[in-house]
C-alpha cells in the first residue's frame, strides 16, 4: 500500500514511493549518477548553498510567475526535463506523463530516447491540449540526441519537425556515457549470479556473454549521440531545423559564449543530472560564471537550468540569478513511477506559487 498521493507534498514525497514500487534495476537507473555521486549531490547541497536577500515591505499582494520559453508562454517557470525509457517506470510511458504535466499547463522535453515513438507522443499530447482546453497550453519540445551518420539525423529532424515539436533541445555532454556506478554495481551482481548459476547449470552460457555482463568500453550506444560532433555541425542542424536550437549541458562561460556567437536560441546549463561527469559544476556554479564573464549571454539567448531543483525557492534563485525557466527531472519521473499522471500533476504543484497568490 502506497501513501495517498495527496500526502506527498514537496518533491522529495515521490522518491520513497517510486523506490517502493519501481524493480530494482529501474529504480538504480533513475537515482543512478555518475562516479560516487558528488555531481549529483552537488546539484543538490548548492541550491541549498546560496542564500536570499530578502526585501521588506514591498507590496507582495499579487505576484506573477509567468514567463515564456522560446515564445511560448507558461504560468511557470520551470518544465519537464528530457528523460529516456519511460516505459521503464510506468506502462503508458510519455503518454502519461503527458496526461499530467498538460493539466498544469507546463512545458515538456521528449528525450531521443523514448519509450513511445515521436509521432504517437505529439498525438497523445495535441489529444490532451483539445480536451482540456487550457487557458495557458503545455507547448513540446524534442531533445535531440545526434545519431552518427548524418543521413540517420537528417531523417530524425525531419521526422521531429513534422510532427510539430517547438524547439530541438541538442544534448552535448554525452559524447561517451558516464561511469554510472549504481548500475555497474547491479550488472556486475548480475553476471555474478548468472556466473554461479552456470557453475550449477553448464548449459548455460558464460556470464561474459550475457548482455548484462559489464562490458563498459566507455562510448554509448552506438547509434545515440555521435561522439565527433563539434560546434560545425551546427550548420547542417540549421538548415534542417529552423526552429529554435538549445545546447543542452553547457558547462562553462565560454561555452555559453561560443552558442551565443553560433546563434543559438538558448542554452540549458546541466551537467545531466550529475550522471555524467564526475565533479561536474552544478548548473548554479555555472551560471554565476556566466553572470561573472560574459553576462552579455543573457541578452542574447534563453538561459535555463537543470540538476537538483527541487522546489519552488530553488527555481526562484535560479530566476533572479538570470535563468529564464529550470527544468526539473527526477522527481517528475518518481511520481509518475509511483501514482501514474495524478503523481506528476501533484509534482507540479508541491513546487508551484499559485498565480494570483
Ligand atoms: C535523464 N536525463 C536525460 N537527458 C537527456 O538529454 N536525454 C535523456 O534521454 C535523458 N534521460 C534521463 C533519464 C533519467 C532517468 C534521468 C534521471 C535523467 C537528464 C535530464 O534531462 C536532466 O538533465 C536531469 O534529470 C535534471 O536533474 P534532476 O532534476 O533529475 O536532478
């Protein structure tokens, strides 16, 4: 027996629940993070780091959290994160994360990476948006892994274009996968117990031929991301999508200068999530990079962030620091693992400022 989904009431509510019903394996996946773990604890402990300066007597009557991400607008500044295989944690998949995040009017990211297939996601959601009517729609966007040959890409971006997403979120910081402890720990256990088994068992095959076997050469799933990608490659994306273009998992102030002098739209300071890079910065240490050497950035270009927001204190710092909405993974991820779209509607509001309020 789960708690009510009524009892989760900040973000952190989600991860017990998830951790109760999710397989083992799905569970390490999500919570997983590069190395022992000190980007992504990082993400978390730096929020927690700055502090306000808070202001008096001002009248605070009304406030309003609306903004607009790559012009299109939403009552709040933060949207569901880019996150791969959702069929791992729930059946319906992107479809019901859909489900929720559409009733609170947020923005979404579909990962390269889904469970369900492009179209069949933009058709869910446009299903979604008529019967609800919103009065601030939910507006999609596609996060693009770049797959090797460019001719793969081509159909890709052709393929995300027709079906209507907004803006291509192009992830840059995974051109080899990070070392994801958690999982390599749960796959070795696994060869292990295969191996012992075939001791008991010599029909079958050795553990190293096992698919689970750890067999970590470094580079991703060939196919995912190419690993040659540099900043030329822009150029051909361009003339293929003519959309907005945001580089996510920019980590330094001359990143974030080089995507400005491209002409990107924007830029998604992330380090993953902490999954990739050990002792990545967290996007807030990069962000007060940005600030401190070349905070022309934030005039030319939509500046977000990612990595451990997890409420609404941390995406208002984020804010008055530059940002122009945060994107939040994990916990989104846990509620719908946990309680399916009513989860992710009840995420959305553990962190949200009602408007008007
Ligand atoms: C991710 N993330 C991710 N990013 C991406 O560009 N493509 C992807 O397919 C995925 N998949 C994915 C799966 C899971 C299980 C997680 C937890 C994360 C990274 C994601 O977009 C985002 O950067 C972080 O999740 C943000 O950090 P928090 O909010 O999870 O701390």
């Amino acid at each position: 027996e789960l708690p009510h989904v009524s009892l989760c009431v900040v973000t952190d509510d989600f991860q017990a629940p998830a951790k109760r019903v999710l397989p083992h394996r799905f569970w390490t996946y999500t919570s997983t993070s590069a190395n022992s773990g000190l980007s992504l604890k990082g993400n978390i402990d730096d929020w927690g780091r700055i502090k306000f300066r808070p202001r008096i007597l001002r009248d605070v009557e009304t406030v309003d959290t609306r903004t607009s991400i790559l012009g299109h607008r939403t009552m709040y500044p933060f949207y569901v994160s880019a996150m791969g295989t959702m069929g791992n944690v729930h059946e319906e998949a992107e479809y019901e994360m859909i489900r929720g995040f559409v009733k609170r009017g947020l923005h979404g990211v579909i990962s390269t990476a889904s469970t369900k297939p492009i179209e069949g996601i933009m058709d869910c959601f446009v299903e979604e948006q008529g019967r609800l009517n919103n009065a601030s729609p939910s507006t999609l966007f596609y996060q693009l892994y770049l797959p090797t040959s460019r001719e793969k890409a081509a159909t890709l971006i052709k393929k995300v274009k027709a079906a209507g997403y907004k803006g291509l979120w192009i992830t840059v910081d995974t051109p080899v996968l990070g070392k994801r402890t958690a999982d390599r720990v749960l796959q070795a256990r696994e060869a292990l117990a295969m191996g012992l088994e075939q001791d008991r068992n010599p029909e079958r095959p050795p553990a190293s031929e096992n698919a689970f076997a750890p067999a970590y050469g470094g580079r991703v799933t060939p196919g995912m991301l190419s690993a040659s990608t540099t900043w030329e490659d822009l150029g051909w994306i361009r003339e293929l999508w003519q959309g907005p273009i945001v580089l996510k998992g920019v980590q330094c102030a001359e990143d974030a200068k080089l995507a400005m002098q491209y002409g990107c739209e924007g830029i998604l300071l992330s380090n993953h999530g902490g999954r990739q890079l050990h002792t990545a910065p967290s996007a807030l240490m990069t962000l007060l990079e940005i600030r401190t050497y070349c905070p022309e950035v934030f005039g030319k270009l939509e500046v977000f962030v990612d990595g451990g927001l997890r409420d609404g204190a941390d995406v208002l710092k984020a804010i008055c620091l530059g940002a122009r909405a945060v994107g939040v993974g994990r916990p989104f991820l846990w509620a719908l693992a946990a309680y399916g779209s009513r989860g992710v509607e009840r995420c959305a509001d553990s962190r949200s400022i009602p408007y008007g309020h």
